[in-house]
C-alpha cells in the first residue's frame, strides 16, 4: 500500500520507512506547505494539518507531530520541540535543567491520517524516559541525544537501535499501520 | 475615537489605555478567542489575527503581538515570548543567559489595525537593550524583570517609568495614534 507521508523532515522519513515496511506499506514523501497551529495538543495540530495535507493533496495521507514533554520545565519544549531546538537546541534544555532533580521527561507523537472519504484519524506513541546531564551520541536527530528511555542508561542518539525499538513515533506508526490494512 | 482592542492580555491593556488617552483614542478590551498562527514574523501574525478579530466585530480592531528577541539565542523567545515565558519564565531565561557574554536583545511589538473597510495596516516600535544577570524589580508584565532598555542601568521591572516612555509597545500603539486621528 503507497500511502503519502507530508514532512519536511528526512530523518522522520527515514525512520517511518523502516518502521512501515514490513507491514508493507510504502512511504511517499511530500514536502508541502502546511500552516502550523499554535496548540498544547499535539492531537489538534495533528489533525489539522492532516486535514491541509489531505485538501492539497486530494489524497489520502499521514502528518506525524511529536514532541519532547519535560516535566518539570511545565512540559516544556512540548509542542513547540521542533522551533526550540532550531533556536537553543540541547545544550539549551541542559542549562535549564541545571540543578534540576526531577528530569523526567516523556517522548509523544500523535500520526493523523485523512483521506478524501475519511475524517483524520488519529494513533498516539509515548516513551516515558528521563533528561541526561549531558549531550551523548550522535545518532538520531533533534533532542535524541538527551533523551535516555525508560530504565536505559544511554540517550537515543547513544543507542539507535534502542530508539529503533522503543520510540514513541515507532508505536504511533505501528497502532497505524495495523488499523491501515483494515481499513484502507 | 472608540476601538476595540482584541486581547486577552490586561497587562497591555493598562498600557494601551494610558497611551493612548492622550490622543482621544479610547480603547474597549476584546476578549475574544483568535487562532495564533506560527510565524517567525510578528507582522504576519498581527495581520492574521487582526483580520480574524474583524470578521468576528464586524468593527474596527486592533491587535498587537510583541516578543522578546535575544540576540545570542538566535532570537528566542521572539514570537513565541508568550507561551515560553508561561512555561520556563524570566528565570529559564536568565539560566540559558549563564555565561553568555552578548546579552543584546530587542524588545519588538507591532499593532495590525483592521476594519470591514480597510486591509490590515501594520505599525512597528522596537526598544533595544540587553538582558540583566538577575531578575529584579516587581513592576510590568512577563520579561520586564530581566530587559534593561537601551544604556539604562535599571530593568523595566524597577522602573515602570521608565518603561512608560521607551516601551516598544508604546512606539507602535502611537504610531497608530497618528496615523488613526487622520484617517478612522
């Protein structure tokens, strides 16, 4: 099955390819322009932009929003992730955990699909996790080389297989693809 | 002149009225709920929901956007002041500020006025100064505490005076005066 896949962003390509293929379905990018809203619900953008994807594209198609939710920074960078690592990145979100004692943290992505017959629908991953003392590895992208999963003792970007099995964009895609081959 | 001025914020409000009761313009506060779009530009964000404010008074309105534009944090907060300081505050701030030698910033405010008859009209004030290495002072609304404006030694925050004349918010808000006593 070819199902669009509207992102500017390769790594989540990359990632979604090796997640949905052996479901077997085939990830097309498309780089489109989509207005982002401004929401504390990953869900509410998700699903708007879907609905935008879906009326450019007149097709049906998934959009992907994740973010990076600490707790004790109020759940910040949350939906905001992706323009606050463009503008402080990781060593930003360390000095704000400076002396900080609760680092836990959690990792969400919401997958939306529309199609022209559907309304979106929408699929949730989380990984639960803590915020390391200091950047680690060079693997993955945005906050991975922060991020340690569950009760693990290295970051995403320290260990990729780890994030390749346990990611929060992993078990949105997969609640997607096994509702997919039912229903598309 | 009466016009509506569509905020949820009462803090500008306070500073909007005493602003602009000197030009006769008298400011009625609308609380009304606007979509924020994403941008990096205050214009077009203030344009947007200046647009959407009108079509929902069917009246004359305006809004105003401002942000805080660190110049060693590639900008941030910049559009995005409102929600960052909601979740990590002047105090996240001056933690991301530890040992960063520039602490130029700008502090830039735009007032997008629009009625059924006119396109939106943009008018800008910006106030440059640097980030203090403390919070101080208990005057003002959100960054006030830690922005010293221009070659002053007090923030905003200690002195609301001084904040009452230099404030980028009122350079825009009677930029608007003029040009509104010639042609509303």
């Amino acid at each position: 099955m070819d199902i669009a896949f509207a992102t500017g962003n390769n790594g989540k390509i990359t990632e979604a390819k090796k997640i949905l293929e052996c479901f077997k379905v085939h990830i097309i990018q498309k780089d489109i322009k989509l207005i982002e809203p401004r929401s504390d619900s990953l869900e509410k953008i998700a699903i708007e932009k879907a609905k935008q994807a879906c009326e450019i594209l007149k097709n049906p198609v998934i959009v992907e929003d994740s973010g990076l939710f600490i707790k004790s920074l109020n759940d910040f960078p949350g939906t905001y992730s992706h323009i606050i690592y463009d503008k402080i990145s990781d060593s930003g979100i360390l000095k704000l955990m400076q002396d900080v004692k609760n680092r836990s943290a959690i990792f969400m992505a919401v997958v939306a699909f529309a199609s022209p017959k559907i309304e979106p629908i929408t699929f949730n991953g989380e990984q639960k996790g803590t915020i390391s003392f200091e950047s680690k590895g060079s693997g993955g992208f945005g906050f991975d080389p922060i991020f340690i999963p569950g009760y693990e003792t290295q970051t995403w970007a320290e260990n990729p297989q780890l994030k390749a099995i346990s990611s929060h964009r992993k078990i949105a895609l997969e609640k997607f693809a096994e509702w997919a081959k039912d229903n598309i």
